[in-house]
C-alpha cells in the first residue's frame, strides 16, 4: 500500500474515503504519529493522488458531502472517547506539553478569579494602567491579561481554539513556533488594545486569532498542509472579529486584529520559501 497524503482530521478523510468508494476508488485511512495517511495500491496510485490534491482544493465540496451521506453503514466509525480516560487520552493526543500547560494555568486562574481570589489575581495580572509604570520591571504585565478570562463562555471559547489549534501547531511546526506566536501574540495585541480602549481587558482571544492566521497562511501556502483549516472556520472568525468592531459586541478588537496580523506575518516568514499555491 502506498500513502497518496495526510490529513489532520479524520472526517475530512472519511470522506475523502466515502468519495473514493464512489468512484470505484479503492481507498482506506490509517491512523499515524502525523495525523491520518490516505493510503491505496499501487495500480491506484496516480488516480488516488490526483483526486487527493482535488479534494485538498475544495474539501467542502458538494461531491464528497453527498458521498458520505450514500455510504450509510459502510462508514466507518471514530471513537471520540466514552469514558473520563478515554476524553483524557484524545486531550493528550491533540496536544503537547505547552498547549496543555497553557490549558490547565487557564483554568486554574479562572476557578481562582470565580473562588474569591479576583482581585488578588487582578493585582498580580492585570495590564498596567500607564505604560510609565513598568519602569519598575513589572513587564509580565505586558503578557499576563492574556491569562485572565471573565466568563465561563468566554475561557470556554478561548481554550477550546487554543487546544485544537495550538495543539495541531505544536505537533507539526513544533513546540518553539508555538511558544513564539503565544508570547508575540499575548503581547504586542494588548499593547495595541491598550492605545485603542485602556488597560480594562483579558483573556487568550489575541493569541487564538494569532493561531488562525498562522494556519491560515500555512493551508494556503502548502494546501496538504495538516494545518490547513476549512473555509468556514476562517470566515467565522473573521466575521467575529468584523462583528467587534462593529459595535454590536464588546471585545477586544485591538487585541484581535492584532493577533491575526501577527499570526499571519510569522506564518508568512516560517513559509517564505515554500511555493505559492494556485
């Protein structure tokens, strides 16, 4: 068996699988270190490659959705997890140790702001109210509102964009990539939200948008890219971000727009030398 491409998640190569089935198209997913392989025989190949740099173009489209639905039972089933253990093991799985880290500090300082100690965190966090002030060498300020998140639908939100693309960026650009867009993002947008609206914001959202540009401009420089996300995630999030600044949602727009600005540049230079996709 020969593998015709990887891809990062599952159901888009199902129904790559589906399609394939279809079209008489002998097609099977394996599960690897690096995500999901595409796999066929070598009579097959060229066929299997060819239709696998199509449906990488247009993963939505209409052909692969219908075939999935005429599959019915053949289809194969995915195991999300059914148990605590099981939900425990595909947070491992679709994580490193900096997304996780990141994940759990979110949460503490969360349950600490809700069990009473939210001042003493907002004193400890919070973005200092003139930038004067940090001549005193509090520059942590700078990055630590990042950490702060004020609702359980906000931290929600927030960290489950962290961990799902986070984590997909720390399994394959590695760890220092990651590290690089949490510490730029989760800082110069909130010196940007602090010249827009003062000192008065939190949470992770600067650093999620950083994470959408940077696989943004990964998926459209190399579209076999695992971080390649489908369309309708980018537009959601951008509609967001339009939503913010249309002042019918109170965020943190600077941080936002920032974030996604930053995520695109370090996407841009990782793939300087990658070629341009058509």
């Amino acid at each position: 068996m020969m593998v015709v491409g990887v891809l990062a998640n599952p159901r888009l190569g199902q129904a790559l699988v589906d399609y394939g089935r279809s079209q008489h198209l002998p097609l099977t997913m394996q599960p690897t270190e690096q995500g999901y392989a595409i796999v066929t025989d070598a009579e097959h190949f060229a066929a299997a490659q060819q239709e696998f740099e199509r449906f990488i173009a247009e993963p939505e489209h209409d052909r692969y959705l219908a075939a999935s639905w005429h599959s019915g039972d053949e289809r194969v089933g995915f195991d999300y997890g059914s148990s605590a253990g099981g939900f425990l093991q595909q947070l491992k799985h679709n994580a490193g140790p900096l997304t996780l880290t990141i994940l759990a500090l979110c949460i503490a300082i969360w349950a600490g702001w809700n069990l009473g100690f939210a001042q003493t965190i907002f004193n400890w966090a919070h973005f200092p109210a003139t930038l004067a002030s940090l001549s005193d060498g509090q520059y942590w300020r700078l990055f630590t509102p990042s950490l702060i998140h004020f609702s359980a639908a906000h931290v929600v939100f927030n960290l489950l964009w962290w961990w799902q693309l986070g984590g997909k960026i720390e399994r394959h650009q590695g760890v220092g990539t990651l590290l690089t867009l949490l510490l730029v993002a989760g800082t110069l947008p909130n010196v940007a939200q602090y010249f827009l609206a003062g000192p008065g914001f939190g949470g992770l959202s600067g650093v999620v948008y950083a994470l959408v540009g940077y696989c943004w401009i990964s998926g459209w420089r190399d579209p076999a890219s695992p971080l390649l996300l489908p369309k309708a995630y980018i537009g959601m999030l951008l509609l967001w971000l339009v939503l913010g600044f249309s002042g019918f949602m109170d965020m943190a727009n600077g941080a936002h727009l920032g974030g996604l600005l930053v995520g695109v540049v370090q996407g841009l230079w990782d793939r300087r030398g990658d070629p341009i996709s058509k």
